[in-house]
C-alpha cells in the first residue's frame, strides 16, 4: 500500500510539473540521428535519394505514413515517434530546414537541425539567446534564469531558406 501511495505522489509531482511548466515537452524520437542511422542507407543522406516530387506520390498522409511504417525499424516506434519521422521526412523531401527539440535537462535545451550546413539563432523575450552545435545536426541552448521554455523560439537558416521553431506551438516543424 505505501509503495501504491509512492508511486500515486511521484505521478502527481511529475504531473504537475508538466502542468506547471505549460506541458511542454520535448520530441519523443531524435528524428535526424535516427533517420541517418536507420534510413539513409537506402534513402541517401538528408533525403538525397528522395525523387523530385516525392511526398506527391501519397494521395493522403496516412499513405506516407502506412509506407515508412512499413520500413526497417520503425515498427517499433511508438505512434509519436513515427509522427516526428514523418515530420522530418516531409521536410527533407520538400528540401527545406527541419528544427526538433529533443531533450530537456534542467535550463539545457538541445535539439536537432537538418540540413546540417544551416546557422541556428535562439531568442526569448526578443533578446538573443547563446546556442552551441556540439555536432553538425545538434544545438543546444542554455535558458538564463527567468526565461521560460515557451519562451524559446530558435531559427535555422541556409541558403535563403529560413524555418522556426516556436516551442510553445510544438516540438518540431513540418507537423503537417
């Protein structure tokens, strides 16, 4: 019985915290680090296999989605997990920048970009905030105390193509 109330507290505290903190969370799936670990095999680097038109081919979402299902590895994937990949695939085969926030620790924020070549700004509150590129396909961003992460917006930009992430709409760009 007192571990059944442990468990219930914890799942509150955690809970509320979400809650507190807007509910927002990172994506469930590092969509650039899976995809060239798992797909450009086949599929190139960054989608360069991807014919011209390719997300054309499927007469509706759900076809693109029932095909990468189909793929190598990603049976495994949680449904949310599937919806990220698709979010990068849909991107890649447009030939435009994908931006995800993956992970959350403490005031640390780091996410993914592709193509990798792309410059990354953050702001919150309208003042520049300092990103680091550990890698050609990560960012990272340390919050300054009172910057919230709604607050975050971070910007990619390459070759005069320009997409943004607003964390308090979402962990990714190109959802749809």
């Amino acid at each position: 019985m007192r571990r059944l109330i442990s468990l219930l507290t914890l799942t509150a505290i955690c809970v509320g915290a979400a809650v507190a903190a807007g509910g927002l969370k990172p994506a469930p799936l590092r969509a650039v680090e899976t995809y060239e670990k798992q797909c450009s095999s086949c599929h190139g680097q960054e989608g360069a296999m991807f014919d011209a038109g390719f997300e054309k081919k499927y007469a509706t979402p759900g076809d693109l989605r029932e095909t990468v299902e189909s793929m190598p590895g990603v049976a495994e994937m949680r449904s949310e997990q599937v919806d990220v990949l698709l979010a990068y695939v849909r991107a890649i085969s447009r030939g435009e920048i994908f931006l995800v926030w993956t992970d959350a620790k403490s005031r640390l924020l780091e996410g993914e970009v592709s193509p990798r070549g792309a410059s990354i700004r953050a702001l919150a509150k309208g003042k520049p905030l300092k990103v680091e590129r550990p890698s050609a396909y990560r960012w990272r961003v340390v919050l300054p105390s009172g910057v919230k992460v709604e607050e975050v917006q971070v910007t990619a930009q390459l070759q005069g193509k320009t997409s943004t992430l607003r964390l308090r709409q979402g962990a990714y760009t190109h959802a749809r």
